[in-house]
C-alpha cells in the first residue's frame, strides 16, 4: 500500500508499464488546455492542482493523470494511471503504473458510477468561476474535503438530488476554486467550462 503527498486514500499499486493508451492523445490535449489557462499546475506553495481522466471503454476502469504531475508540462502514458477497482467504504482503490493515481480519484470514480454515459471527467480550479457558481450549480457540502471517500459519497447524492447529471457540473465547497465536469469526451467536459456555457449555468 501506498499513500503520498495529498492521496488520501490506500493505493494497491500494480507497477507494470503503460504504453500509449486510447484516450491519450485527448487526454494530452486538453490536459495543455487546462494548463494554458491556469485551470491546472501548481500554486505558489508548490502544491499541483486539477486532473482529468477518461474511461476505458464501457468499462468501470478509467485512466487518469497520476499524483504529482500537474506541474509537468508534457506528460507520456506513463505518467497516467489505471484504475481498475475501488471501494468507497474502504477508501482503497487498485491502479495500474509506475505512479500512484492523482488524489481525486475516488471523485472521479464516483461520477463514472453515478452517469454511465460520462466518457471523461475534469478536476479544475478557476476562482472567480468557482465563486460564480459556488451553491448556484450542485455543490458539495462544505464540510466534505476533496480526494476522501466522504466526497465521493456526496458527489453520489448530488446525482441523487440535484440535477447535476443534466448540468455536467459541481463545485467543491471545501475546496477553493474546485470545479468537477464531464460529459461524453474531454470535449463536451471541457466546453462546460467556457464563458458562454457558464453564462447560462449561473443564471440557472
């Protein structure tokens, strides 16, 4: 078992080599997106933020960029993880790698069990869009930290709840600036981030 830096879950690694992957060259793509708009890297404390991940197939697998990575500019397959299985009430999770899977997995996990047809999730972080929608979009409790398995149980009931699965976002209270999307491709996740679409969302 592993657990470094912000991973708050217990990690079973299973150190074997990823090679390029389908979904890589999407995840590269908009991963450089993310980073040219300061929506993921590292803060002033050398503490990296935001991930992004796709599934594998039709599968409950997805692969992810691993913990310590967001301040690495370009990134080979085999700086993302696997996730192969995971258990909430354990708060445990398998990867597949060289590097243990990013800090948000469960989260990520979460969304990919709550709306079968989401394909891709992005963990951001934009401030002013944060405080925009902060208690307007689905939010979590402030109460709940980011990276545990109680957020991935409240990520559960805000698709019980709320009508996140038609918005395709949620804010992190507790996490400053923390914004989650998804959607069929990193695209459609994406695009839920630009101005015009969070025009409409804030006025919901």
């Amino acid at each position: 078992m592993s657990e470094t830096g912000s991973v708050k879950f217990k990690c079973e690694q299973v150190p074997i080599e990823i090679s390029r992957f389908a979904g890589f060259a999407e995840l590269d793509k908009y991963r450089r997106k993310l980073l040219d708009l300061g929506m993921m890297g590292v803060d002033a404390n050398g503490i990296g933020f935001g991930n992004l991940s796709v599934r594998d197939g039709t599968t409950a697998r997805f692969y992810i960029t691993s913990s310590a990575t967001a301040g690495i500019v370009e990134l080979t397959p085999a700086d993302y993880a696997k996730v192969v299985a995971y258990d909430f009430a354990k708060n445990w999770l398998r990867c597949e790698g060289s590097r243990v899977a990013s800090s948000e997995s469960l989260t990520h996990a979460a969304v990919y069990e709550s709306d079968p047809t989401a394909r891709a999730v992005i963990h951001c972080h934009e401030i002013n869009l944060w405080a925009a929608l902060l208690d307007k979009a689905p939010t979590t409790p402030k109460r709940v930290e980011y990276g545990t398995a109680e957020m991935a149980y409240a990520v559960q009931r805000l698709f019980e709840i709320t009508d996140v699965k038609t918005r395709k976002i949620f804010v992190m209270a507790a996490h400053d600036g923390g914004l989650v999307t998804f959607g069929k491709n990193l695209q459609d996740a994406f695009g839920i981030l630009m101005p015009s679409d969070v025009q409409r969302r804030t006025k919901n």
